[in-house]
C-alpha cells in the first residue's frame, strides 16, 4: 500500500484541530433565560431555568455548543398568586409548550462566525433553524434570541391561525434574553 507524504501532513493537521477543541460545561448557576411574550393588550415575561449546557472551544473561542433548558420550571414575573399560576398553566398545557409530554427545549450551536450564531432550536420535537448575535464580555456570554412560537405548534391565540380575536391575539414571536458564564 502506497502512502503519501501529504497523506499524512493532512491526517496529522485534521487530528490536531480537533484536539484544540475542548469541551467546557456552562455554569448553570451564572446563567438566565429570560423569555418575553406580547399581546395587543400588553406583554408576559418570566425566566426558565437552563438544565444543562456545554460548548466546545477552541482557541479561546465558542465553536458549538448544546444548551436544554427546563421548560417544566417555568415562571412568569409580571403576575402574582392565582394570575401568575392561571398563567404558568396554561404555559404548561397542550395550547403551548405540552411540558408533560415535552418538559425540555434545546439550542444546538452550530456554527459561530464572530458575534454571530447559528443554531437549531427544538422545541416539541420540533427543530427550526435560528440565527442571532451573542457577545462575550469579562467572561459573561449574552444575547437575544428570537423565534417564532407558531413553527413549534404553539398556534394558539395566533392571528396567523384564527381570526376575530380582538385584543385577544397573541404576537407569534418570543424573545429570549440570555447570559451564560463557563465552568472553570
């Protein structure tokens, strides 16, 4: 069997970029998920927790990565008592994110070229690209994701799917607002 030099430089040169990759665990503790919803009438806003979350670095820089968050633990801010359980309910149920079937969401990074990210979003067994910025300061990750909730089969209240809603419509996308920090 015949090898070539070059052969071997490539093999040697694709063996030592993935050694320079290095898999670092998020700090779950340093890290938010703040979710925004609207409506005609006004706005929703609350945190989930991340359950788990790492990224793969290399040269001191986020290459991809893979984040759940814990949608089972889901609170709203801007209700209290009855108003604020009502809500997570309701968040809860069939009409959105099913958390007893369903009671994670995941965003796998697949690709990071400066401050801009591209990921696929799953949520509901259902997996949508995204695209969005994330900027790194004094070891502090954040960013704002935005997604539409309807790709996911959260079509209730949508003026895409029902119509004479009033101000009872629900906006479709979802902001999320969120900082991570790295084990170290």
């Amino acid at each position: 069997m015949k090898v070539s030099l070059w052969g071997i430089i490539g093999l040697f040169f694709m063996l030592n970029q993935v050694a320079l990759a290095e898999k670092v665990q998020v700090d779950l503790d340093e890290s938010t998920l703040k979710w925004k919803g609207s409506k005609v009438t006004g706005e929703h806003y609350g945190k989930v927790p991340l359950k788990s979350g790492h990224v793969e670095m290399e040269k001191g820089k986020i290459k991809s990565g893979e984040f759940v968050a814990d949608i089972s633990q889901f609170t709203v801010e801007d209700l209290e008592g009855e108003w604020a359980q009502k809500f997570t309910t309701h968040m809860k149920s069939e009409d959105f994110f099913e958390v007893s079937k369903y009671p994670t969401a995941k965003l796998k990074i697949k690709e990071v070229k400066g401050n801009n990210v591209k990921a696929d979003l799953t949520i509901k067994d259902k997996t949508h690209p995204v695209s969005f910025k994330m900027k790194e300061k004094s070891g502090v990750y954040s960013g704002t994701l935005k997604f539409d909730r309807t790709k996911f089969g959260m079509i209730y209240g949508s003026g895409d799917f029902f119509k004479n809603l009033g101000d009872k419509m629900i906006h479709n996308e979802v902001i999320v607002d969120f900082s991570f920090q790295l084990k170290k």
